[in-house]
C-alpha cells in the first residue's frame, strides 16, 4: 500500500536464530494516538521488558497442563527454573504485525477500536533506522536482533536447549493469530558486569524517515485529532507517508 526508498545507513540488525527474514515483508504497528506523537517528538521507540507482558507464557519453553498423569517432560523440576523466569525483564522487545494489509483485529487490540495510529515499515526499513542503543554513553553499543516468531505446541515439547534469547522468537501456537515479527535487546551481559539494567522498558533511537515507510489514520479519529496528528506528521517531516484507513472505504453494493 505505501512504497518509499529506503534510506541505506544506521548500525543494523541482526537476524535471530536461522536468519529466516523476509527483508521486505510488510510490518506494521498500532498505537494510540498520545503515543504515536510522543514517537514523533522523541524519535524513540519503547522495547518493553519480556515480563511486562500480559501474556504470562513469555519466554516459556513448555506449557504444563496439570489435569492428568505427571508430566514426563518435568518428572524433576529444576532449580534454576526460577532464576530463568528473572531474567526476563533483562529482555527488551518492540513487537510487529505481520500482515499485507490493515488489520481490524489489531486496531481494536491496540488502538482504542480504530482510534489511531499504524506505523508501516518492513525489515529492511529497520536495518537502515534504528541507532546503536547504549545503556550509557560511555558503553558499547548493545546488539539488537530480529526476527518472525516461531509458534509451537509447548503443551508437546519442552524447547530446554533454547537459548536466553532465542527463546523469546519462539511463542505457543495458541497465539499463532498476532503474526508477530520482533526486535529484542540482550542486556544479561550488562547485568553480569555490573551495569544497572532498567526493570522496565528501554528507548531506542531511530531515524523516522528511514524507518516509516506510511502512516495510516485509524478510521474513528474526528476531525479535531486529525488536524492534531496531521500537525505533529508535518513537524516530523512525514506528510507525504500519510494514509486514511481503507475501513474508512465507501462500500459499494452494485
């Protein structure tokens, strides 16, 4: 729907696991519109810590239904699981939607039932945007990883050679319908030198014009928030990427 040139340069991003990235794929992401403005004035996205998810099986690498015989994939519980589930809020994830086109389910999800924003960009739009993320000026830059999620049964298997980040591209099937492709940051290395890690969130720079390929305009926005949001997409230079959501059609019957 929206195709800009992407603009070479930024640090990058690596791909998570077997490298299985489709650069070009379409991604979009859906906000409400106070949050969506207050993008535009930092040029920053938020990855949130894996444990700030409501989504309680984040990082897990089996489900464990306890209605029947002892599981035979946790006969023994471990001890270290619980050390495991900490570290979690070491992991900062921004999550996007895999999808050609707009999708009702989402805004309703994630933009107040239509009421604002979608950013679109694709892998590649990433590569070139995002800035080198340091906890600290003085710190090396941290890595950031991408990739699509993975979804499986772990009521079946126990992933327990999954690595500490790895296993956050991988999710339980029953959540298969988000389409979800991910961005994370690693910062247990931080932690173990010492460096004090934020329990919550993170903010990451990135280079607006290279990483929006559109905007588009949720389909219940009034008048007065359009005007609103217009003005903050004209500040940040992006007038030429807006769109009005394809909801906002007239249907046609004949």
């Amino acid at each position: 729907m929206c195709r800009h040139s992407v603009i070479a340069g930024g640090r990058g991003v690596r791909a998570i696991g077997d490298g299985n990235i489709d650069w070009s794929e379409t991604l979009w992401k859906y906000f409400r519109i106070d949050r969506f403005i207050s993008i535009l004035k930092s040029r920053t996205l938020y990855f949130a810590s894996a444990n700030q998810f409501v989504d309680v099986f984040e990082g897990a690498v089996a489900v464990q239904v306890d209605d029947g015989p002892v599981d035979p994939r946790y006969a023994e519980m471990e001890s270290t699981e619980k050390a495991f589930f900490e570290l979690k809020r070491l992991t900062k994830i921004s999550c996007w939607h895999r999808a050609a086109y707009e999708s009702d389910a989402m805004w309703k999800l994630y933009a107040g039932e239509h009421k604002g924003i979608a950013i679109v960009t694709t892998p590649e739009r990433m590569r070139s945007a995002f800035k080198p993320f340091r906890l600290k000026a003085e710190y090396g830059a941290e890595e950031l990883w991408a990739g699509p999620v993975e979804y499986v049964d772990l009521a079946k298997i126990r992933m327990r050679d999954t690595g500490m980040l790895d296993r956050f591209f991988y999710k339980h099937r029953a959540f298969e319908w988000e389409r979800e492709f991910r961005l994370a940051i690693s910062l247990r290395t931080a932690e173990e030198f010492g460096v004090k890690v934020p329990v919550d969130g993170i903010l990451v720079e990135a280079d607006l014009d290279a990483l929006v390929d559109c905007i588009v305009l949720g389909s219940t926005i009034s008048a007065e928030e359009r005007l609103v949001v217009t003005h903050h997409v004209e500040l940040a230079g992006l007038a030429d990427r807006l769109r009005r959501s394809t909801l906002l059609g007239r249907p046609r019957y004949v």
